[in-house]
C-alpha cells in the first residue's frame, strides 16, 4: 500500500472514529518505521491514533515512540498529557495512575477527559461506589456529554444481581434530575413505577409506599416543572422527549402521593402536601 | 448590639455591613443535634424557622425542619422537603431563616457547592439568611459546634473562628449556654435522636412526622 493511501485509510478510521487496531497498527507502524515525518495537524492525530491503537494491542514501545514524539511537539499539552495517561494504564499501578490524573485535574478541574479516564480507572478497579460518585459529580458539570450518561446507564443496570431493580431508576432518575434532565428524570421514574405497580389491582386501595412512593413524588416535580413551562425547563441533554400525555401524568401522580396521606393522624400533613400539590409554581 | 441605634442612622448601611444577630431556641437546637446524632456519618441537611421584623434586624430561630440525611446534589426530594418547609413556616408565621449541614467527612468544614446553591435560593426569600455547618469535632463537647456562613461581596464566607461565635458577646447565640450539653445527654441517656425522623424517613414511611417531630422534644424545651 503506498504512502498516502495508508494515510487516507487511517484518516478514515480516526473520521469514523472507529477503533479497528489492528489494522491501524499495521498501517502505522510500518508508515512510522518508514520515517514518514508528520508535516501537518493531521499527521500528528495520526501518531496519536497509532499511539492508542498500539496500546490496545501491548506494542508499549511502538506508542512509547508516538509519544515521545507527541511530547517533543507539544509540550505540557492537556491531550497528550491524557494520553500519557493512558498508556500509564497499560503499565503501571492502578494508585500511580489515579494520583497521575488526580494531579491533572487539581492543575485542570476543567480537563474533562482526564475526568473520565480516571472514572473508567475506578471502573476497572472495581471502586464502583467511587467511580459512580464521580460520574455523577462529572455530569453536574459535563452534563451535555451523552457518553458520560450511558457510562452511568451502564454502570446502574450491568452492576446488579438483579437488573430488574426499581432502585436503579430511582437513583438514575434523581441523578438526571439533579443534572437538569427533567425529560430523563421524568423517564426514569416512570419506568421504576412500571416495575413496581404493573400487577397493582386497585390502585385506589393500594397507595404507594417506599420507593414507589418517592418515585410517585418524581413524577410529581417533575410534570409540574414540565408544565410550568419556564424556558429551557424541557430541553434534554440526553434528547429524551417529554411524554405526550402530561397532563394525565401530572393528575396520576397527584392523586397517587394524595392517597398515601390517609387517616385523622395525617391530616396536619395531608393538608400541607396537598396544598403543595395544587400549586403550580 | 445596636437594637436601639436606629434613630438617624441609615438601616440599610448597617445591614449591609454588620451580620444581623441570630438566636436559636432549644427546640430548634435540640432537632438540629438529634438530626445529626441519629445519622452520624452522613451528610445530614435541614432548615432552621424564625422570624425577624426587618432586614438586618435580630433573627430569633423557633424550630428546625430536617431534611435529608443521603444526598450528593440537589435532588428533587431536596427541592420538595424544602418547599413543603417554607409551606408549613408560613401557614405558622415563620420563615427560613437559615440551613445547616453535616459534611460526611468529620474534617470538612464547608458549605461546598449544593451549600451554596441551597443557600443562593434561600436567599431570594430571606435575605439575611444564614448558613451552618456542624462542626464534626466539636459535635458531643459542651461547644455549639455550628459554624456560621453568612454572604457578602458576593460570596459566602464563613465566619471567622476568631469572632467566637456562640461565645458571650458574640452575633450568634444558643437561647441557653448549657444546650449543647444537654443535647447530649438526652442523645445519651435517653435516646430523644431515636423517635426523630427527617424528610428521607417520611419517603419511606409516610407516618413519620417530620415536619414537627413532637415526640422527640424534651419537656424542659
């Protein structure tokens, strides 16, 4: 394969983002043995593509060479210091990795993918309370970046015995929320509510407890922001739309959180909440 | 401290350079304390209820909504426990007059960013509004333990420990020097913190009664 087509394939490869080592790897080692100079920003992408590639298949020296490459060109670069970082990961202990990306982020808390690295290094370790603490912390922040919410997808229903978990929801649901997803929070919570009362007979005699409870409350909030109609309140990072019948929504969950509060000892607080209820803030 | 120095003096330059002062009753410091004693190594939050008959002017705090006692943002739950607050201080003529908090970490000190939004939003309704932070090492001594954040230049600061608040002629007071001690002993002795329950508790069981809490007052309060 000649020089520029080699290029143009690998060029493709980083243009569809594709992953493809090996092939990758078989192009770039034998364009960067050929002495083939990077001459434009093109070609520098391609040192680090080959860089990640030959990590991926343990050719250390091969992406030890890119980088040093990469290094000499751009020094104290936030993207080559990540991708450092990387090839850490393939060698060294996973403490000396976390305090390495620990360090870029007290010099950078902005550096974003140094960010993820570090979440996907708690992952792998097994630190799932703290790689999940952080992920959320990073989607406050991040909150647009839709890899970040599967990562946490991801992590919520492949981390349980049962992935059948209303929790799950629940906490996705609050998380989403919290990160001004109220589109996905409204989702969510819907969802862990299906899981929880699809085989209810009688709602009316039944009302919500625990979790259902709570998640009943979402929905609440939710619907009644939705409806509100403030501007920006339905835009969703993750693109999720807002369900069609809202309104319907909105009535349900007012009458499924109305119904808990039953009995002369809860009326201090059946009137509270009942008067939160028909507020429209 | 210069309740009566009203005459010819412009109300706003004061306020707006002297914290107002605030004293808290022992309803309202005994429901802080169980609130934190019944969940010692979490990040427990709540309000603090009161009245003050103009801006600048004293803060006397009558009583205490808990809220969470398991929270990393502000979460809906957050948003509804602290409306249903305001709710309840209103049909009582009260108001939010401040918010405290438990750091999960006995070394951390600060409000940090859910603090400081919850704090940014309480003042939009009460503009002297006051921040505190339980001090974890202090907690279960004869010391209030509660560091005061209040805001100003455009921030929130936290009152500088050389102020000792909560001493003698200091800003903030407890409505009784020996509360903290008490606190404990009621903690302690007679397990008050155990009948107590916060908005999260109500989540999961709607008998709990949150808002007052009743059962957990001690009778001298």
């Amino acid at each position: 394969m000649s020089v520029s087509s080699a290029l143009q394939r690998l060029a493709n490869y980083r243009f569809n983002n594709s992953r493809a080592s090996l092939d990758v790897f078989k192009h770039g080692q034998s364009l960067l043995k050929s002495g083939v100079t990077p001459k434009n920003d093109e070609s520098w992408e391609f040192l680090e593509q080959l860089a990640l590639a030959a990590i991926d298949l343990d050719k250390l020296d091969v992406a030890d060479v890119c980088l040093q490459k990469l290094g000499a060109k751009f020094p104290g670069s936030p993207r080559v210091e990540v991708l450092t970082g990387i090839r850490m990961e393939a060698s060294e202990p996973i403490t000396t990795v976390l305090e390495y990306y620990n360090d870029l982020l007290i010099a950078d808390p902005t550096n974003a993918a140094a960010w993820k690295r570090r979440i996907s290094v708690l992952r792998r370790a097994r630190s799932l309370d703290k790689a999940t603490e952080e992920l959320i912390q990073y989607l406050d922040t991040f909150y647009t970046d839709p890899e970040g919410w599967l990562e946490l997808a991801d992590i919520y229903v492949s981390n349980l015995l049962n992935p059948q978990n209303p929790f799950t929801f629940v906490q996705f649901a609050e998380t989403a929320y919290s990160s001004g997803d109220l589109p996905l929070a409204l989702k969510m919570f819907l969802v862990a509510i299906e899981m929880m009362e699809r085989d209810l007979e009688s709602p009316e005699t039944t009302p919500p407890t625990g979790l259902a409870f709570r998640a009943w409350w979402g929905i609440k909030l939710c619907a009644r922001h939705l409806l509100g109609g403030a501007s920006g309140v339905t835009s969703s990072p993750s693109n999720t739309p807002v369900p069609k019948h809202l309104k319907s929504v909105d009535a349900l969950a007012t009458e499924r959180v109305l119904g808990a509060y039953k009995g002369k000892e809860l009326e201090e607080r059946r009137r509270l909440v009942e008067r939160w209820l028909s507020s429209s803030k | 401290m210069f309740k009566d120095s009203a005459d010819g003096i412009n109300i706003d330059l004061l306020s707006s350079s002297m914290a107002p002062t605030v004293r808290i009753s022992a309803v309202a410091y005994y429901k802080l304390y169980f609130h934190a004693a019944k969940h010692p190594h979490q990040p427990v939050n709540g309000v603090f209820l009161g009245t003050q008959d103009k801006v600048g002017g004293p803060i006397e705090v009558q009583d205490a909504v808990p809220l969470l006692h398991h929270w990393t943002s502000l979460s809906p739950m957050m948003e509804i426990g602290l409306d249903l607050a305001g709710q309840f201080a209103q049909e009582n003529g009260l108001k939010i007059v401040a918010y405290y908090q438990a750091q999960r970490n006995v070394g951390d000190v600060g409000l940090g960013p859910v603090g400081e939004k919850l704090l940014g939003r309480l003042r939009e309704q009460f503009k002297d509004v006051v921040g505190f932070v339980i001090d974890g090492e202090d907690f279960g001594t004869d010391k209030a333990a509660l560091n005061p954040w209040t805001y100003s230049g455009d921030q929130w600061k936290a009152v500088p420990p050389s102020d000792k608040p909560f001493s003698q002629g200091s800003v903030y007071q407890l409505s009784s020097p020996d509360l903290p001690t008490k606190a404990l002993h009621y903690v302690r002795e007679e397990g008050h913190h155990q009948a107590f329950g916060d908005f999260d508790d109500h989540l999961e069981d709607v008998t709990i009664d949150w808002i007052r809490n009743r059962t957990c007052i001690p009778i001298d309060a």
